[in-house]
C-alpha cells in the first residue's frame, strides 16, 4: 500500500518511527495544529503559505524522483526500440511475455525459439518468387547463390514453416534447363549452365539439412532429371554436381534410384572423373545395389562389368566400394543360380582368388576380409563358379590364409610346435 505521495507505509522504517514517538509529543502536535488553527487570518495564511513551500519541496524532491524514473524508462524504451529493429519484433515480444508470462505462450502453443523458426523460414519466401521469374534470369542467379547459402548453412528447425512442394518444384525446374515447364514462355527459354548448376547445388544442400526431402524430390521427378544429366553430359561441373545429389539421394531410397536408372547412369562415364568423383560414383553405385530386384538384371549386369574392372584400383576407397557393389550384387541375386554366373565372369572369380592368399599374387587395394565375403556368396549361389573355385585350388589358398593367420597369431602368443600347427590347420581345412 502507498500514499500519494509515493511513500510505502509497509517499509519497517515507517513502522519504528511511529513505535518510538513520545505520546506527549504526538499530543502536543495535536494542539499545536489547534491553535494554529484559531489564529488571525494573516498567521493561518502565513502557516498555509509555509505549508505550501514544504509542500513544494517535496514535490520537487518527487518529481525529481520521477523524473529519474522516466528517464530510466526512456532508456528501456530505447533499448527496446533496439531490440526490435534487431530482431524484427521479437526480442520486444520476448521482453514483453517472457519472464513471468512465459506460461501465456506456451499455453498458445508458441515459444520465441519458434517464432524465430517461423521467422527464418520467412526469409525463403522473397527467394522462392524469384526463381518463378523466368523472364529474369539474371534475378534467379542471384536468387539461388543466396538460397544455396542459406540451406548449407540450415538444420531441420530452421527450415520448419518452409514450403518444401514449392521450393522442389522450382528447383527441378531449373534443373530440367530448357526442358522446364515455364508456361508461356515454353520454348523461349535457353538452357543455362549456371542456373542449372546452382538449382542442383541447393538441391544437394537441401538433402543435407533434410534427408528425407529425398522422398518429395524423387516423387517431383528429381531422380530422373539427375540421371539425364548423367546419360548425356552437357557441363563436367554439372554432371559431378548431379553425382552428388544422386548419391546423397540413393542413401535413403536406393530403389527409387535404381528404378529411375540411376545405378547404370552413375557408372555410365566413370573414367572421365577425377579420383574424388569416381569415389562418389562407385558409392552411390553400391548404396543402388542395395535396391536392386531381378526386373534389373540387365542394369545390374552392366555395372558388375564396370566393378569388375574398379575392384582392383589402386586407390582404396575406389576399390573397397565397388567390392560392398559386387557383394550386394551377389546376394540381390543369391537365388538365381544362372544370374550370379552372369554377374561374375571366371576371369574376375580367378582373380579374386589371386587376390586373397596372403601373398597377394594379384595386386589390389580391396580388402581381404570382403573378397572372401564375395568369394563365399558367389560360390554358395552358383553351383558352377564354385566348381570353378575348385578346379582353381581355392582349398589350397585357404589352407595357406589359415596358416597363415595361426603363425601369425602364434607369434603373439608364444612357439608352437610344427606338429600342433598342421593339426590345427587339418581341422580347419576338414570344417571348410
């Protein structure tokens, strides 16, 4: 409770000041008021006109205090005022409702962290009306070199409010160069590199944010627009840029990719890239054949000869992804005894066999350990690649790789005796 006068009559100082008042004093105050009350009007106007001044002085004394407090609140309005032009609104909401009205929004169902999303996602809008300005190519360059900024830098809660249909649609457009639907200028429109480079960098940059946009773009047609610029190379940038996407995009749906083409067009001019682009290849190849059914065969005939060839590169990674290729392959087709004959020819059987004993008599980066995981599932598919394994000395290698590895691990170990050794080799060999 407070008095007019801006005073607190709840403070513990008022309270003692009245407890330790003599009583006479109070009652002789009484009086004094009495009399001065009965005096000539010229006193009481003197006493009234002293009043005043007392009066006055505290009011100066208040109004300096308030005028204290005023000046404080101009500075909170100011900086207030700063928040907004910051922050277009919502650091003054957040002054406003945060704190101890909190439980206001969050009844309504909002927080600032989502107001500020919401208000990310605005920031497309004016980006999105740019690249539906056809007859304005320069506009759409600019458009998605921000856009492509804007994604690579995005996450999953920054992107929530944005319109997903549109922005895919958009860029595929883009991507299909002057194959696009562009209304009534159809056929007016001449394909840019630039445009379509940066329409499949965002796409690529979009996946990363959000991988699973990968389904609204394969259902928008994106697969096959990829695998186009793939099949018939125009720009080398852009086909690399479109391998990208692809791979980024067989990571999740590797049917998709498959039934659109993709595990041939990925493969389709593989030594005409660069060692970094043939790795993105050769990976989106092996994440395609993951999805491969037997309506592929012919696809999938075509790239095991491709792998037959890249599975003894010297660069590892190269060769380690176009073992996982093959072995996916094989067991694709693990029930088609005819079909994993096809996939693998008795040339590349004999050198996988080469490449497996531990001298290694065929050079190849490709891990051991997956070789024999071919080895195994082509042979236990195909009756007559393991008849070929056989007439090859397959079980004298592997006696060899199993001595191998006993001496090996005998050596830390400790001596073994010769005898205690082909004891154990013969069990082996008996198990194979």
């Amino acid at each position: 409770m407070t008095t007019a006068a801006g005073g607190d009559l709840s403070e513990p100082m008022a309270i003692c000041e009245v407890d330790s008042a003599d009583p006479d004093d109070v009652e002789m105050d009484h009086i004094e008021v009495d009399e001065d009350d009965s005096d000539s009007d010229s006193d009481s106007g003197d006493n009234d006109s002293d009043g005043d001044d007392d009066g006055d002085e505290d009011d100066d004394d208040e109004g300096e205090g308030e005028g204290e407090g005023d000046d404080d609140d101009d500075d909170d309005d100011a900086s207030d005022d700063g928040d907004v032009d910051e922050h277009d609104g919502l650091g003054s909401l957040e002054s406003i409702l945060g704190g101890q009205h909190a439980d206001l929004l969050a009844s309504a169902g909002l927080t600032i962290g989502g107001l500020s999303r919401l208000n990310g996602a605005n920031q497309f809008r004016p980006l999105l009306a740019a690249l539906r300005q056809h007859d304005n190519q320069t506009q759409q360059l600019i458009a998605l070199q921000e856009l492509a900024e804007l994604l690579s830098i995005s996450t999953e809660d920054s992107l929530i409010g944005l319109n997903f249909g549109e922005l895919g649609q958009s860029l595929v457009n883009l991507l299909k160069g002057a194959d696009g639907d562009y209304g009534e200028l159809a056929g007016f429109i001449e394909s840019n590199a630039d445009i379509m480079l940066l329409a499949c960098r965002c796409l690529s940059n979009l996946l990363e944010a959000l991988p699973l946009a990968g389904g609204l773009l394969a259902r928008l047609g994106a697969i096959d627009v990829l695998c186009s610029k793939l099949l018939a190379i125009e720009y080398i940038d852009l086909a690399e840029q479109a391998l990208t996407t692809l791979m980024q995009m067989s990571k999740e749906f590797p049917a998709k990719v498959c039934e659109a083409g993709g595990l041939s067009a990925c493969l389709m001019f593989l030594d005409f890239f660069a060692t970094g682009t043939q790795r993105t290849a050769l990976s989106c190849a092996a994440n395609c054949a993951q999805g491969v059914t037997k309506d592929q065969f012919s696809q999938a005939k075509d790239a095991a000869q491709v792998l037959e060839r890249t599975l003894f590169y010297a660069d590892q990674k190269c060769a380690e992804y176009s073992c996982r290729a093959l072995l996916s392959l094989t067991r694709a087709f693990r029930t088609s005894p005819d079909l994993v004959s096809q996939l693998v020819s008795p040339d590349l059987l004999d050198r996988i066999i080469e490449s497996i004993g531990p001298d290694r008599a065929s050079a190849t980066s490709a891990p051991p350990t997956m070789l024999l995981r071919i080895l195994a599932a082509v042979t236990h598919s195909s009756p007559e690649r393991a008849a070929q394994a056989l007439d090859a000395d397959v079980l004298i290698v592997l006696e060899r790789i199993v001595k191998h590895q006993l001496v090996s691990s005998a050596s830390n170990s400790g001596p073994v005796e010769p005898r205690e050794l082909d004891t154990r080799a013969s069990t082996r060999q008996d198990s194979v």
